[in-house]
C-alpha cells in the first residue's frame, strides 16, 4: 500500500538468503495494471522473490509476491491459493484473507508484519493470528509513510511489538529462530532467553 515498496525494501534486504522460512507478500495493487513489485524486491534482496503461482509449495528462504487482481491464501496443506479478487473487498489483494489462512494453518509459527499502508486491511488477519497462536508486528507510525494500517494495527491491541522500521529484520528473524531452535552456529536469536 502507500509506502509499501520503500517499506518492503528495507524489511527484505538485511534478510539472509538461507532464512528458514518461507515469506508471503500482499500490497494493495491496481488489479487492472502488470506489477514488477516482485521483479523489483528481488533486487534488493539476498532472498529469491518471485510471483506467487497457485497451488506452488510454500518454499523455504522464498518470498512469494501476491499478484494484481488475486488474493493470496495459505492452504490446509501449506500451498499457495489464489483467487480472483473481484470488486469486492477494496483492498486487494487482501491482507485479512492471507492471515486468516495463514493463521489456521501455522499456528504458533505464524508471524504477521504489517507495514505502512492506508485503510484498515489486516485488522481481522491479525485477530485470527493471535487466536491461533501466532505473532503479530507493526511498523511504527513515526517511520511510516502512511498510518493507516499500522494505526489500525495497533488499535487491535493485540500486537506483540510496535518497531520502527528498521527494526522490523531483525524480529523477524529472532521469529523464525525461536521456532527453527536457535541461530545458525548455535547463537541464540535475540529473546530466546525469556
């Protein structure tokens, strides 16, 4: 959304490219207009970045970029679904759709970010995060270039840490360590000890 690109760049490039975890991108899209969004986070970061394809495996140190006029979902088996977003909601592709299905289907594992962006999308995604387990990350809106959805965000009162975004790479990677057992070479991720 408003923001999204410069966002995604600077949560994506200090990313390893052996991150044990596979990453999901939505950012509202014009449905009627090609988008280059993944061509171009792919260049500024050491981890493959490609457009979703439905029904592909989720893959790890991969980061599929929904693309225009579909949403993106996370399937019972852990594949990528696409639909066709019609008309309906107005923000698509829909950040509420993909975290619901994610939660439902990670649990625990499950980590939600989100970022600078206009609107309200990911309020529900969000409830459905934490119900199940999951966690959830906000930009702060002093680094965002639009509050909207950060500030609905944190109206949830249901998420976990509100980072500046440059801040953002690292919790996300202290995340998928907890989860992965540890750092790389047996260093411990930031938190790990509480």
């Amino acid at each position: 959304s408003w923001g999204g690109l410069d966002a995604l760049s600077q949560v994506l490039a200090p990313l390893p490219a052996d991150l044990p975890a596979a990453l999901l991108v939505v950012q509202h899209l014009d449905p009627d207009q090609p988008s280059h969004l993944a061509h171009v986070l792919g260049r500024r970061t050491a981890l493959n970045v490609r457009p979703a394809v439905n029904d592909e495996e989720l893959v790890i140190g991969t980061v599929l970029v929904a693309p225009p006029a579909r949403h993106l979902l996370v399937t019972s088996e852990a594949r990528v679904g696409l639909i066709e977003s019609g008309a309906l909601p107005p923000w698509r592709p829909s950040a509420d759709l993909l975290l619901a299905t994610l939660a439902v289907t990670c649990g625990p594992r499950a980590l939600a970010v989100v970022l600078t962006g206009k609107g309200h999308d990911a309020q529900a995604g969000i409830r459905a995060v934490c119900h199940c387990g999951g966690t959830v990350l906000a930009q702060d809106p002093a680094s965002s270039a639009h509050l909207g959805m950060p500030a609905a965000a944190i109206a949830t009162d249901l998420v976990d840490r509100v980072l500046p975004l440059p801040d953002i790479a690292s919790a996300i990677k202290a995340h998928v360590y907890r989860y992965r057992g540890g750092m790389p070479g047996g260093a411990k991720a930031a938190g790990d000890a509480e």
